[in-house]
C-alpha cells in the first residue's frame, strides 16, 4: 500500500534534486555568484531598514511635547545662560518642543542602515564557518570556499523573510490606535502592535528556513560528497538553531 506521504517525499526529493544539481552547474563561478548574492542580500536589508523607518512615518501621526535636546541642562543656563558665553544663544531656546514621533522613530531607525550593511557580511561568514564545520564533522571534503557559497545562496531567501515582515509590521502598525502621551507610551504601543504579528512572522521563518534546508542539502550533497541522509542532517541541525533564534 503506498503511504499517504509519498507524494510530499517525492516533491521534497525532487527539489534537492534541483538543489544539488544546481550547485554542480555553478561550482566553477561559485567564488563571483556568492559575492554577487552577498551584495544583494546586504542591499536588500539596508532598503528595509529604510522601509521599515518610512512605515513608522507613513503610520504614525503623533505629536509628543519633549525637552529640547539643542537647549543646554537648566544648571548650565542658570549659571551661564546671562553671559556673553556661547551658552547665551543656546540658552533662549525654548525648553520643550513637540515632535513628530513617527519622523523621529524613522530617523531613529534610519541609524541602523549601517549596521545591516556590515551585519549581512558578518552573518554570511559566521554562516560559512558553522556549515564548512559541521560538513567537516560529518566526513564532508569540500572547501570553505564551496561553503562559503553554499551559505550565500542559503540567505537570499532572508529577503523574502524581510519582505514578509515588513508588510506585516506595516499592517500591524496601520490598524492600530497610536494615542500615548509620551515618546516612551507610543514605543510600548508600537512593540505591542508589533506582537501581534508574531506568529505570521513565525510562519514565514519557518517556510524560509525549510527552504533554507533543502539549499544546504543540496550544497553539501554536490560539494562536500556527503550523502543525501548526512547532508540533510547537518543541514537540519542548522535549520533547527535558527527556527530557535527566531522563535526568542
């Protein structure tokens, strides 16, 4: 009697079929493709973090009262506010200011760019190493050059993680009532109306992640000889610590 599964295992063994043969077609530009995939990746996340600074714009229309960051402490002008100091000017600025929270929470988040920028390079290499030493343990005999590929090709679906939780957090932050009083209040409300949107968010990490698997099954399988059992539990155990991270 055939199993009621069959059809999902067939679908699951011809997509690392295309993984595998996949990266025996690209192996002899493996170093260029990488770098190119990188790049795009690394671009990618530093326009959500743009996006991401536009939708607390777009989102958010509230005005909060704040101290004025360009007005020196009280102390400062009592002391020197009535001289001829460079304080004098800075001192006959008014004390509180209202700002626009969503501006402020899109410049705010704006200052992130560059972390992502270097950030995406970073994990990339992280990624490799992790792989390149678990195919090792497993009896792998590729290079860390074919694991640097691999791992470049298996973060190109963060993109479609990115561009899920953008759309996500946008809906979430549009449907929801911003009213606090401070710039503390509205942050709380934000991270709240974030939550709600866990656990779609949730289920499109686990979908890129499986999809993540079957790329790095199919990696190790054509560069590191592995077979398609160890290949695939390697990658597994893999598959299983970023599920983790994504799920704290």
């Amino acid at each position: 009697m055939r199993s009621p599964l069959a059809p999902l295992s067939g679908a699951v063994g011809s997509l690392l079929d295309r993984s595998r043969d996949h990266f025996e077609a690209v192996r002899p530009r493996s170093g260029a493709v990488a770098a190119g995939l990188v790049l795009l990746v690394t671009l990618a996340t530093v326009a959500g973090v743009f996006a991401l600074g536009a939708a607390f714009d777009a989102t958010i229309d509230r005005e909060v009262t704040v101290d004025n960051p360009d007005r020196p402490p009280e102390t400062t002008c009592e002391a020197f506010g009535d001289d001829d100091s460079v304080f004098a000017e800075q001192c006959d600025r008014p004390e509180r200011v209202d700002v626009d929270v969503g501006e402020e929470l899109r410049d705010a988040t704006g200052d992130y760019a560059a972390y992502a920028a270097f950030g995406v390079p970073i994990w990339w290499g992280i990624f490799a190493l992790v792989l390149h030493g678990g195919a090792r343990l497993a009896g792998g005999s590729g290079s860390l050059g074919d694991s640097l590929a691999i791992a470049a090709w298996a973060i190109v679906p963060e993109v479609l993680r990115l561009t899920a939780g953008l759309a996500a957090i946008w809906r979430a932050l549009a449907t929801t009532t911003v009213d606090g009083a401070t710039v503390e209040a509205i942050a709380n409300e934000v991270v709240a109306a974030i939550g709600t949107v866990r656990v779609p968010l949730l289920a499109a990490s686990a979908v890129v992640i499986a999809v993540q698997w079957a790329i790095v099954t199919g990696g190790l399988e054509a560069t590191h000889d592995l077979d398609r059992g160890t290949a695939g539990t390697v990658a597994g155990v893999l598959a299983a610590l970023g599920f983790l991270l994504a799920a704290v």
